[in-house]
C-alpha cells in the first residue's frame, strides 16, 4: 500500500453525510455521480447512500486489506468529495482531515477500522 493517508484512513467517506446539488447526479446532463448510489435530501440536495445521517460509510467506500480504503467511483465522485483533500488549497494540513485521520488510528487501535 502506499504512504497516501487516505487509503488507511477513509474516514471522511465514514463521518459525514456527503451532500451535494443534484445537478451533479448522472443524466442531469453534467452530473457523474450514478443516481443509483444517490439519495435525495431536498429539492436541490441530494447525497450518497449510507451517508444519509452521518457517521455511517459510503456505499462507494471499499476496503481491501492490499489496497486499503478506496472510493469505488473516484472519476465519478460529487464536488463535495473532490473538495475534501487532505490539504488545504494554501499547502496547509486540513484540520478536519487530521482530526478524523486521529479517529480512525484509535478505532484501527480498538479492532474497528476495517468495515
């Protein structure tokens, strides 16, 4: 596996509800994001199955113990996932990254990071 510390971690995709404008939905003309792995929020929302409270894991999300935490539509992903990197734009750490990245090493510490 590679030094990336989203492939150990994989958290964001755990924690949030990831919601987006459902324009970006496929067919919507633009959208890539395949609605069958969508649902919707609001008129203008919509968000990833599994994610729909929050603190569950993205029905996208897959885990292997070779290639650690991968998104399974990465080409395809919503603008909220593309948003969320691991720095920030100014080369600085993102803090909310490091904090989840913190929770996944005590739940990989407890015997429950791999889902």
């Amino acid at each position: 596996m590679t030094s990336n510390p989203c492939f150990e971690c994989g958290m964001c995709c755990q924690y949030f509800r990831v919601s987006f404008y459902h324009g970006e939905i496929a067919g919507n003309r633009t959208g890539t994001v395949p609605e069958e792995l969508t649902t919707r929020v609001s008129t203008h929302l919509a968000c990833m199955k599994g994610t729909e409270k929050g603190g569950e894991p993205c029905v996208a999300l897959r885990y292997t113990p070779e290639e650690g935490y991968r998104c399974s539509i990465y080409e395809k992903r919503s603008s909220t996932c593309r948003s969320f990197n691991v720095l920030n734009d100014d080369g600085t750490p993102n803090q909310d990254c490091q904090k989840l990245q913190l929770i996944a090493k005590q739940k990989k510490q407890q015997g429950l990071g791999c889902k």
